[in-house]
C-alpha cells in the first residue's frame, strides 16, 4: 500500500488507514526504529505487562511455592528452634 508523507503542524506523517490500524492492533503509544530499508512501527512493549495477573493466578491455585524447595532434615525438624 502507497501513502503520502503529509504537513502536520513542524512535523510530517503518514495516514495510517483504519483497517491496517485494527489488523495490527496499533494504538495509542508506539515505538518507531529505523531500519536501513524503512521505518518500523510497532506497539510499545511492557515487558513486565502482566506480571501482577500470573502472580495472582498462582498464588490463587497455590502453585507459589518455591521449585527447589529442599526438604528439611531431622536435625531442622526436630531439634531446631525457630
């Protein structure tokens, strides 16, 4: 798809149409990176985005519990005061 580069106050932009806005689901903040053949646009990203929602889900099904849980001795049983 062509486009044209427009006046847009100092600046200069592009229209982006509305269906490729929704098949890329775009909107809001994006990140813009030169490539050497072009411009890539692509949604921003929150690399921790959902962190809260999979550390409720698993302390909702309580599957928090340590992976290398070691398990304790005789001696941290029984004659250990904690």
């Amino acid at each position: 798809m062509k486009a044209q580069i427009i006046q847009i106050g100092n600046s200069q932009g592009i229209r982006i149409p509305k269906m490729m806005l929704e098949e890329t689901r775009l909107s809001g903040e994006v990140e813009l990176e030169v490539h050497a053949d072009g411009l890539l646009i692509r949604s921003v990203q929150k690399p921790r985005g959902n962190w809260d929602a999979a550390f409720k889900s698993l302390a909702d099904t309580d599957d928090d519990q340590p992976v290398n849980a070691v398990p304790a001795t005789a001696f941290e049983s029984k004659e250990w005061k904690w």
